[in-house]
C-alpha cells in the first residue's frame, strides 16, 4: 500500500511579449519536449491558438538538469 504525502505541480512557460495568452494541447507540448516542434510560429502550435500571430522565433527550453520527481513526471508525459 502507498499513501501519497505530497503533490507536486509543473508549469509551462514562456517568453512572448506580443503574445498574452497561449494554449498548447497534450501532444503539442510533447512535441516541443520531444524536439519536434522547434519554432513558435510551428503550425501545430497555431492549430491550438487560431487567430494569434505566433512569431518565428525558435523555442528555447529550460529544464532542470539533476533528478527530480517532477523529471520524472514530464518524462513520463512525453512518452
């Protein structure tokens, strides 16, 4: 038996001044984690924003480098 004694939440984010609000789909966020999305104005990520004018700018991720608990949690979402 186990009994959970913590939760632990992650955020995405970004860096897109002309860009106030963004949404990103499960499986386009696994894309760009993944690396097959690699630029903002990719048209999966428009397919998820209709309408914003999404700048061709490459996207840049920052991630933690030791392991963590929630490493393993984006791990797991991505496969």
């Amino acid at each position: 038996m186990s009994i959970p004694i913590a939760v632990s939440a992650i955020a995405l984010a970004y860096n897109l001044p002309d860009v106030p609000e963004l949404k990103l789909s499960r499986t386009t966020s696994a894309d760009i984690f993944l690396g097959k999305i690699t630029t903002w104005d990719d048209p999966r990520i428009a397919a998820d924003n209709p309408g914003v004018e999404l700048p061709e700018l490459p996207i840049r991720l920052v991630v933690r480098a030791d392991a963590s608990g929630e490493s393993m949690i984006l791990t797991g979402f991505v496969a």
